[in-house]
C-alpha cells in the first residue's frame, strides 16, 4: 500500500514577510510555466477533478500563466484524496502546479463556497482580489504586478504541514439510498457525481434544497434536523425519480407546505427562446454550473435548475412557471447576473424570458419528524 510521509519545509526567515502564508497538505507537483522564485504575485485557483468548469477554468488560467511566467505564480488547490487527483493528472495533465488541501483548512478559512472559485495575494499574504476564476483578467494582473514591490519564492509563500496519508480506496455505495451522519460544522455543500453515484456532504437542509431545487428560506426544518449528514444516491436513476422526497421518505419525515409572501423575481415565458445543449460542452460528470462574479453559465440544466442557482447567488426565491415541460428540459444558458437590468435584457434577448422584481407569493415547506 502507498504511502504519504509528512513533508516540512523550513526556511530562513526575512524581516520582509512571514513564513507559510497558506497552508496545503502537499504540492503534487510545481508549475512547468512559472518560475518558483521571486513572485509579487499568487493565485490560489480552487478547484475539483469532479468540476467540469473548473477544467474550463484551468485553461484560462493556463494562458494566463503563460502571459506572466516569471513574477505570477498559480496553484490549482483541490480538498480530494490525492490518489484520485494523481489519477486524473495523468489522463488530464497541465502545466499549472497542483496542490492538496486535504482537511480543507484553506478552503474555509477563504469561504470557497462556489468552484471555480481564486484568490489573489500578493507576496506578504494580502488578499487583493477575489472571484470565480475565469474572471481573473490579464489587465487586473498587470495592474496589481505594477503595484507591488515585494517579491517571494513558493516555497516560502506556502507551509506545507501535517501530511501523513495512506492510500484511502474510493468509496463505492451498495444500497440505492445511503445516509451518514458526519460530525461537521462545515456549512458549505459538496456534490460529486459521477457514472456511479451522486454523493452530497452537508447540512439536510442545504441537501434537500440541491435535490429539490428549492432556495434555502424556502426551506424550514423542526429543530433538531438540520444536522450534517453524508449521502450517497446509486446511479443510474429511475426516469423522473424525485431524490428529494426519496431522502425525505428514507429519513422518515413529513413535509407540509405553506405560503410567504416577500421579495422575489418572477419569471413569465410568453415565447421561450431556450439555448440547445450544443452550446456549452463541458462533458460528463461535471457540476453544470460556472459562476463568476457576475455572469452565470450552465451546461445543460432546466430552468428550474438554473433558478434555483441564480436564487443562490441573489439570495432571494426565483419563480419559474409550472409548466412542466418548460421548467424541467434541458438546456445551456449564458447570461449576467449582477446588475438587475443587465440581467434582465439578457433573459429576454437571449431566452425570452421576462424577468420581474416584485412582492411573490413563494412556497415554504415545513420539515418535520413523522408523528408515529
């Protein structure tokens, strides 16, 4: 069985700056773009071998790397077991260095939520900008580069610690259904799926919202539920399989529905102008979704999918009409987000769909332990 031996690094401190200003588990490999010494700059790139934008992602910021070799360094930091990223390295190799945050201590300590997801730092540790990858733009790297002085090597810039892993086999599901409770605080969602499984790490009400494609406040659970929980649905599906109230059924639970009033944005489809699936490809297995700081794109999801998305970056339910058909096909969307009317245009001009901010009537489904 292959082993992992704890790596520490030590190096002379300067008065310039501090030792180890990110924490990783271990560095798979160094960039074969960048030089390791002397960078003003850093980028954390967030990412996962289950995420088929941050793929995309890693293209973009490939390039970029190119464009400054020698005082900007990437590092594309995952959380996975690192035997399943070696495996995905030799199918999918790349130039980028490649680094494992296997307790996701960095992943939490800069709120990565959303992959891709980066963080750039100068050499001190400074956080000077944040932002789904493929956001990051050679003109807001040049302009950082020609405000900072300070320089640093990679070794220095990132404390590598506590690493001493052995091989972990990928966990296989043998029921349809399988429920585990964690022991985590850990308010992030995690989704991974692939040919064999859906796996979701986190709260029950983060997962049953995912499933149900339902915005959070839209949820309500009786005290006590909410606890964190590891899940595993076996593929394939049954056609038209509602894994929601499968897990709510499992778990024995009731569900009873009510109605809010409050802010929302209301979707009316006189004309529907859907996008194809052949307009985005980002392949199998992946997570559907990239989301930048102000643009959405999707790979193939229905609408009631991309709503449920867009009702989580604007934190507020989004109402899609019942249609059924209309609602729940599939389709690759392309629009921004950001700025309300921007949006707006985009929805209409690309997809006619018509987009209102106002009062809505949504609905609330109340969680609760069957009463036996």
């Amino acid at each position: 069985m292959k082993k992992r031996f704890t790596l520490i690094i030590i190096c002379v401190l300067t008065a310039t700056y501090s030792f180890g200003q990110i924490k990783v588990s271990e560095f798979l490999q160094e960039s074969t773009i960048a030089s390791a010494d002397g960078n003003k700059l850093y980028f954390v790139d967030f990412w996962a071998t289950w995420c088929g934008p941050c793929i995309t992602a890693k293209e973009h910021l490939g390039v970029l790397q190119k464009q400054f070799p020698s005082d900007f360094y990437v590092v594309s930091l995952t959380s996975e077991n690192p035997l399943i990223v070696e495996k995905f390295l030799k199918k999918k190799p790349n130039g980028l260095a490649v680094a494992i945050d296997y307790n996701k201590e960095t992943f939490k300590k800069y709120n990565v939520s959303v992959l891709p997801e980066g963080v750039l730092f100068n050499a001190e540790g400074k956080v000077l900008w944040k932002g789904g990858a493929p956001d990051l733009k050679k003109d807001i790297v040049a302009k950082y580069l020609r405000q900072q002085k300070t320089t640093t090597s990679l070794k220095t810039f990132f404390n590598v610690v506590s690493l001493e892993e052995e091989s972990i086999a990928e966990y296989m599901p043998i029921e349809d259904l399988e429920i585990k409770f964690i022991n985590s605080n850990d308010e992030d969602l995690m989704v991974i799926t692939n040919d064999d499984y859906l796996k979701l790490s986190g709260s029950l009400k983060q997962i049953v919202g995912y499933l149900a494609k339902i915005y959070k406040n839209q949820i309500v659970l009786e005290e006590g539920l909410n606890t964190n929980y590891e899940i595993y649905f076996k593929k394939p599906f049954n056609t038209g399989e509602n894994l929601a109230f499968k897990l709510i059924t499992k778990m024995e639970l009731g569900v009873e529905r009510k109605y809010n009033e409050g802010e929302g944005i209301s979707f009316v489809i006189d004309t529907p102008k859907f996008w194809d699936t052949d307009q985005i490809d980002w392949g199998k297995n992946n997570s559907q979704y990239l989301v930048g700081d102000s643009q959405i794109k999707a790979d193939n999801v229905s609408l009631k999918d991309m709503a449920y998305q867009l009702a989580h970056v604007l934190d507020m339910p989004v109402i899609v009409p019942d249609d059924s058909e209309l609602s729940l096909g599939l389709h690759d969307w392309d629009f921004h987000y950001k700025f309300f009317q921007l949006m707006q245009s985009d929805l209409e001009d690309n997809y006619g769909i018509k987009a209102e901010k106002k009062v809505v009537s949504y609905p609330v489904y109340h969680i609760q332990k069957r009463v036996k």
